[in-house]
C-alpha cells in the first residue's frame, strides 16, 4: 500500500504553480503523506533534447494561453510574467535549504515563491528576491542566505535532479507513487482515482 | 454566442480515440453543433519540428503507460497496437468521404475506425480493412473504395490539414470552439467549464 506522494515541481513551471495551490488537498483527500521535491528542468529538457514549451512553434501561443485558462478555472491568480522561463537555482536552493532545516516552514515558502512569480510578477530568478519571499515566510535571511552558498544545499539539489531523473521524472509538475507517475496539473483526477482503485488508504 | 465545436483528430492518435468515444456527450451536454475532422499529424509535427509522443526519450514511456492508464480510468476498451503509430491516410480519406457524402453515417465509420485500431488490433493503416470497417459500418465498400482513391477527396484532405493549421491545430484530439483551442481529451472538462462561462447555451 502506498504512502508517500512524492511531487516534483520547477519554480519556473506555470503547471507546477498551479499544482502547489492543490497538492496538500490532493495528499490529505488521498490519504498520503507529502514529499516536496524542489527540482531544475534544465537538464530533463537537455536529456530529452526538448525546449521549454512556450519556445515550440504552434505550441508555444497555445500554451501562453492554457496557462492563464487552467489558472482561471481553476479559480487560481494567474499573471504571466513578462520574463519567462526563468533560473531558478537559487528558489529551488532555498526550497530545499528549508525541506532539510525547517521542515514545518518549506511548504509555506515554496508556495509563496510560486505566487511572487506568478501571481505578483516578483523576479524569483535573483537572489535577492528569493531572499525577501523567505523572509517574509518567517525564515531568518541570513540563514537562508547562507544556506543557498553552502556545498550541501548546492549537492543536494543536484541530487534531487538526479534521482528524479532516475526515476523517470521528465517535467513538471511530476508526481510519483511508489513507482506509479503523473505528470501535470491535468492529472490530479488521475491521481484520486488511481489511489481509490489501488487502495492508498 | 458559440454554435459549433470542430473536433480535429488523427486516427494514430491514443487520446484522439479516447475522445472519440466521449464527443458526442460533450457536445450534448454543451448544447454545441459537433462537426467532425479528420486530420493528419505528419504535416503538423514537420512544422512544429515535433515527433511521435512515443518517440520521445523519458516522455516515450511515460506515455504508453498514460493511453493505457486514461482508457482505463475513463471506463474505455484500450490495447496499445503492436504496430504504432501507423499512417492513416487510407482511414482519414474514408471519414471524410462519409462526412461529405453520408454525413448521417460519418460517427459511426470514426468511432468504429478507432475502436478496430485501439481495442481490437486491426491495421487501419491497410486500405482493405479501412473498407471491411466502413462496409460493417452500413456503407458502400466500392463506393468507399472509389471515393479514397478520388482527386476530390484527395484535396479535401489536404484542405482539412492545411486549414486545420491555419486556424493554430497542432495536435490531437483538437477542439476549437470558435477561435478558442483545447487540446487534449485531458481538456474536456475546462471545454465544459468555458462554455459554462461563456453562455454557449
């Protein structure tokens, strides 16, 4: 029986962003306890030899498009950034600074990155930016600050891109169940429905 | 006010089966005028320098376990074909032949054209089971057989593509509603909720 849901997301990824919003109703409504896994797309994309959707011909105006049409029926504030994709190294860093050593405060955090960048236009991919959404989670600055430099935040990261890739993770937002994956926003009726066939709880 | 939704498909297409077999009830339960067209994804990946889903390394994998995975949560018959994807020019030519000539049989000949490839194994990409499923479908085998060998439907095929292009299709299943796209059978409840909201009836 599963027990772990465990969701990949990009800073940069408007479906990634939407599912942030959703996923601790998905986890609590299936039962699952919620792994956040702060990851970069970067080296999926390089992997697979793909491009961020919005840079493919015919695909890229649809998407723009979808983008703001999911967030708005889904009820969920959405401006498209101006500048977009973004680097994200240094949310993702902080994300994961805050997994590893404030637990309880890293979903907070990770969903106001989101929403800096999606809903208030804030340039996430500058640190100081990143600095200031933690900040305002009620993380101390400094530490954070510290945190994104050091070698162990910088190595895990990688390895969480590593593992997911391992794993299968191609894009976001990724969500694995055990062995079983998910990839969008547009399949979290797939994830209730599987989980209720499958026995989660 | 929307009167007509265009539901673009090709018939190697795995979510444009699934939809297939769900159109009709999205267009009652919209109150929109469904008007069917076959398309041909070749063209539309050269342009978008795109390839089969299937193709595609990580998402390739991902994507035999979703068709799968999406007939199977939906309630539809599905077997991934051995032989995929397949050409379909044979199967499009027939759909629009009895869209232009028999309108009255035309959903039946795509659904059956579909469920033959996707639940029962049958090359459609052979232009004589193409015909042995339109005769089963209440039509003309010769009539059918003249009509995919003839320069009028040979035109109009190329035309459905062309225009379909036109108008920003790039994908399968397609809807535009007007000038309003979904792509995917994944977006069949957004279709709902946007005429919803738009007052499409």
């Amino acid at each position: 029986m599963a027990s772990t849901i465990d969701f990949y997301f990009e800073f940069s990824s408007p479906y990634g962003y939407l599912a942030s919003t959703q996923i601790e109703a998905l986890a609590a409504e299936t039962g699952l306890t919620l792994k956040w896994h702060p990851i970069l797309l970067g080296p999926m994309f390089k992997a697979m030899g793909s491009a961020p959707l919005t840079q493919i011909p015919l695909k890229g105006d649809y998407a723009l498009r979808d983008f703001k049409r999911s967030a708005m029926l889904a009820g969920i504030p959405y401006t498209q950034p101006g500048t977009f994709p973004i680097a994200t190294v240094a949310a993702a860093r902080a994300a994961l600074h805050a997994r590893e050593h404030h637990p309880e405060r890293a979903p907070a955090l990770i969903k106001s990155l989101y929403r800096a960048y999606f809903a208030d236009g804030r340039p996430i991919d500058q640190a100081d930016v990143v600095l200031d959404v933690a900040q305002e989670s009620g993380l101390d600055r400094d530490e954070v600050a510290q945190g994104i430099e050091s070698d162990p935040i910088k190595i895990a990261l990688k390895k969480e891109v590593s593992e997911a890739m391992e794993r299968g993770v191609f894009g976001s937002p990724f969500i694995l169940i055990e062995d079983e994956p998910f990839w969008g926003f547009d399949r979290f009726e797939h994830v209730k429905k599987w989980v209720a066939l499958k026995g989660g709880q």
